[in-house]
C-alpha cells in the first residue's frame, strides 16, 4: 500500500465521520466514536464472558 493509498482512505473516513456528525439521529456523531464504541462493547461482552 503506498503513501497516496492511505491518504484518500484517510480521507474518505474523515468525509464520512463529518457527514454522521450531520446527521442528528445517530447516536455517535463520527466514525471514531463509533470505532471506540463498537470496541467497548466488544470488551465488555468479553469481560462477561470470562465471568
């Protein structure tokens, strides 16, 4: 993969973190938060699962 690859995905994330950060029904407003989100729930069901 070379650099000018990784740029326009780059940019494409941050244009669809700012096009849900429109959206007022969306619970997290950015493709990050959903990230964060998506990788707490995935903890947590594992931290359930061990006990």
């Amino acid at each position: 993969m070379d650099i000018n690859t990784l740029l326009v995905i780059i940019a494409a994330v941050a244009a669809v973190s700012e096009a849900l950060a429109l959206i007022p029904g969306i619970k997290s407003n950015s493709v990050f938060q959903v990230i964060y989100n998506l990788l707490k729930s995935i903890g947590n069901a594992i931290k359930k699962k061990e006990v």
